[in-house]
C-alpha cells in the first residue's frame, strides 16, 4: 500500500485554522447546547483562537477536561474556554463551577473542532486553559478583560 498525497488545494480546506472559515458563525451556534453560556461573540471568539495558538507555541495551555480540571485542583490560574459543541454535557458541565468557585473567567465557543485545530492539534478540543505568559500578556489581558466581562448565566 503507497502513501497517497493530498493536493495543495485539498490541504488547505482540510487544515482550516481558527476563525471558524468552514463554516459561519450563525452556523456554528445552531449547534451549541443548552448549558453554553456565557458564550463568546464572534469577535472574541477570534481573540481566544488567537490567543490560543500563541499559548499553545509556547506551551503554556492545559488541554482537555482531565487535565484541566487536574490543574484548576491544583490552583492554577489561567482563562478557562470550554466548546459550546461538546455533547454529552456531562462530560465537562462540571467544569464552568469549579471555575466560578475559583473565581476564573469562562467562556464558551461555538467549535470544538476550531478550539482543537488553533491549539495545533487535528483531534476536537473540548476545553482548554490559557495560562498567563509574558510574550503575549497583551493579547492576554484583552482577552481576560472581555471574556470577565460576559453576563454570567443564572
């Protein structure tokens, strides 16, 4: 059996990186489930796949729901962004109370499929941990900022 190669154009559909280009927004959100709030509008959407492909280069993400809720155990500090896709909900629906107990911003996204690929990984993440680094402590705070400032659900 031969290794069969992909075409250029092929490739690049298949490694589509954040920003959702695949699919819209609006059509990501008719696939969200019912505990995802507070979720993250398009634009701030964009910031945190940012910011997590500048985390994940430098290695300073925690990714996937065992070890992130190892670390939030533990008292690490970071911004907590959970996929709005993820089903069943019981898999992390835990997670946004151990973050508001820890006084942690959350936020939910539309994808889990764009939070795995922005942090360099072809598998679906369904949440990820963005700890604080100096090299991209602005787009950080930004984020921090904004995502503190979601309404948090009832």
């Amino acid at each position: 059996m031969t290794k069969i190669k992909k075409e250029k154009g092929a490739a690049a559909e298949g490694e589509e990186a954040a920003g959702g280009n695949e699919k819209s927004y609006q059509e990501l959100i008719a696939n969200i489930n019912p505990i995802a709030q507070p979720l993250a509008p398009r634009k701030l959407s964009k910031k945190l796949y940012k910011c997590v492909k500048k985390a994940s280069k430098l290695k300073q993400i925690r990714r996937g729901v065992k070890e992130v809720q190892k670390f939030l155990n533990k008292g690490e500090k970071g911004i907590v962004v959970l996929a709005g896709d993820t089903l069943p909900i019981d898999v992390y629906c835990h997670l946004p109370i151990m973050c508001e107990d820890r006084n942690l911003p959350y936020a939910y996204i539309p994808s889990k499929v764009d939070l795995g690929s922005s942090a360099g990984s072809k598998r679906p993440t369904c949440v990820i941990l963005i700890k604080p680094h100096e090299d991209y402590q602005d787009a950080y705070d930004e984020c921090l900022g904004e995502v503190s400032a979601l309404p948090k659900p009832l």
